[in-house]
C-alpha cells in the first residue's frame, strides 16, 4: 500500500484498518475452505472405517470378553483366565500350537527355496517353458479339500499308489499318515506342493521385472551364471521373496482344511494344529475354550506377522 503525500494521519490510519481487514477476512476464507476440504476427504475415510469396526474391531473385542466366559447360545458366565490355563495345560490343546509352528515355517521356508529354483528355470531359454508354468499352477486350481483327499488316498498304507511305487522298486511300504512322527510332515509335504504356484508366478514377476542391462554388465566383467544368481538376481528379487515370506507363513499359521482332509487331526493328535483344535472344541460345544484359541492364534500370528515384516522391510530398504 502506498502513502499519497498529503493525506492526513488519520487517513492513513483508516486505510490500513481497512487492508488489515481485507487480509483478515481473507485468512478466515482460506480457513474454511481448508477446513471444507479435510471435512471433504473424511467423508470418503468414513465407510472403510465403519466396515473395519464393525467386521473387525467389534468381533476382536467381543472375542476377547467371551473367551473369559463359559456360555453358550443363551447365556455366558464370567470364569476369568480358566479357558487360556486350560489351553495350555491340557497336552492335546497346547501341542497344537507347536504343530502350527512346525507347519507354518517348513512350509513357508520350502516354498521359497524351492519356486526360486523353479522360477529361475521357467525364466531361462526353454521351448516348453509355457506349458511348463501352465502344469506348475494346476495345482492352485483343485480346491485344498480335493487336494488333501487325493493325497490321503496316494498315501494310503496298503492300496496307495506311493506304497505300490516303493514295493515295485523293492522297498517296505510307509504308513505315510497313520505314522505319529511321520504324518505332519507328510501334510506338510502336500502343501509345499498344493502352493508352489502362487510362489512360482510373484517369484517369475519379480524376476522378469530385473533391468536386463544388469546382466549384460556382468558380463562383460566376466560373471558366470551361479555369480549372476547370486550378486544380481537374488538382491533385486527380494521384494517378491518378502512377499511370499509373508503370505506362506500366515498361510501355514491358520491352515486347517488340509489337515482336516488329509488327517483330521490324526493319528491321535499328531497332526493337530491351532485352528483344528479349535474347531474341534467349538463342535464338541466348549465355546469359551474355543473362542480363547481363537484370540491366542490371533496373538501368535500377530508377534510372528509384523516384526518379520518390519525385518523383511528394512533389509530391503538395505539391499535398494
């Protein structure tokens, strides 16, 4: 604002009120309108947020009051932690959960080493390497039961065709599921091959997602194929690897319908994991000794979940 000589102070005055005022009234404008678009970007926060409440948050709590009860369809008495000591004193209860753990690393860790290798091949100069991947992801088709009811009729002791394979070759035929120290990791076994695919192809994305000109350069120096795997695929393949880390093992940590197929359970309680034992306790109609299963592999898929993720993340961020 420029003075005009001749004005009297009081003009002067006068006309800096008056832009004060201007500025002022624009200020309170800019606020609103700011204030109009936070209000503007929450409405579209708000249905995700109801959803997450009421199809999450509301049934953790829930599941957290009732699994401290014993109730049932009609009613529910406050016994405190008589449900979480019972799942842990009991032998067939808290075996469960060291047959989940079992479960869920050899499957998780198999899976990766073994669709590394298998990517690795598919990605090579090969005729059939199209129909190659098509028979590698078959297996994701066929339903987890269907699977887990075929493998058990393969791995039958008398009449499976495994057993009548190892005979023809000279060899005692295995109790593959009636065995107790054989039969979780024969479970295992069929669900290493069941999710192999899903491991293949992000294994296949991520290593067709590598900037050819890295291999061109290695090259040159005089890189053979093992330091090529080793100094260039294997690094830039990581973000693909921590995601498949991250899906086998909370895949493995809450499994149950291949269990259920193959085994039931059995022998015994050989093959029982967290979530057929929680199954089990919820037919037989212990509800609150079920329900506080339910919360404690909710916790257990919790301490293992994120921390490894925070692992995986930062060493990816170290690898980049």
């Amino acid at each position: 604002m420029g003075i005009i000589p001749g004005q009297s102070l009081f003009e002067i005055l006068c006309r800096l009120l008056y832009c004060r005022r201007l500025i002022s009234f624009k200020e309170v404008i800019m606020k609103a309108k700011r204030k109009k678009n936070k209000l503007y970007s929450f409405w579209f926060v708000v249905p995700s947020l109801v959803i997450f409440g009421i199809f999450f948050l509301y049934p953790i709590v829930t599941s957290l009051y009732y699994s401290m009860t014993v109730w049932n369809f009609d009613s529910a008495t406050f016994c405190g932690l008589d449900n979480y000591i019972m799942f842990f004193s009991e032998n067939s209860l808290s075996s469960s959960i060291v047959h989940t753990l079992i479960y869920a690393f050899c499957t998780s860790a198999l899976k990766v080493l073994i669709a590394f290798f298998i990517a690795i091949f598919l990605c090579s100069k090969i005729r059939t390497k199209g129909f190659i991947r098509s028979a590698v992801f078959f297996p994701n088709l066929v339903s987890t039961m269907a699977v887990g009811l075929t493998f058990s009729a393969l791995m039958h002791p008398t009449k499976g065709l495994f057993n009548m394979a190892l005979q023809a070759v000279g060899f005692a035929p295995v109790n593959f599921l009636g065995d107790m120290n054989l039969a979780l990791y024969s479970v295992i076994a069929t669900d290493v091959w069941k999710g192999l695919s899903i491991s293949v192809v992000i294994y296949i994305a991520g290593v067709q997602s590598i900037d050819g000109t890295y291999y061109e350069a290695a090259s040159i120096d005089g890189a053979n194929g093992w330091q090529k795997l080793k100094n260039i695929t294997l690094p830039l393949v990581a973000p693909s690897q921590n995601s498949i880390i991250i899906l086998s093992l909370i895949g493995g940590l809450r499994s149950f319908d291949l269990i259920w197929g193959m085994t039931g359970g059995g022998p015994g309680f050989a093959t029982d994991v967290m979530a057929s034992v929680i199954y089990k306790e919820y037919a037989y109609g212990f509800y609150g000794l079920s329900t506080a299963g339910n919360v404690i592999m909710l916790v257990l898929i919790s301490c293992i979940a994120f921390p490894l993720q925070h692992f995986l993340m930062k060493r990816e961020e170290a690898i980049q």
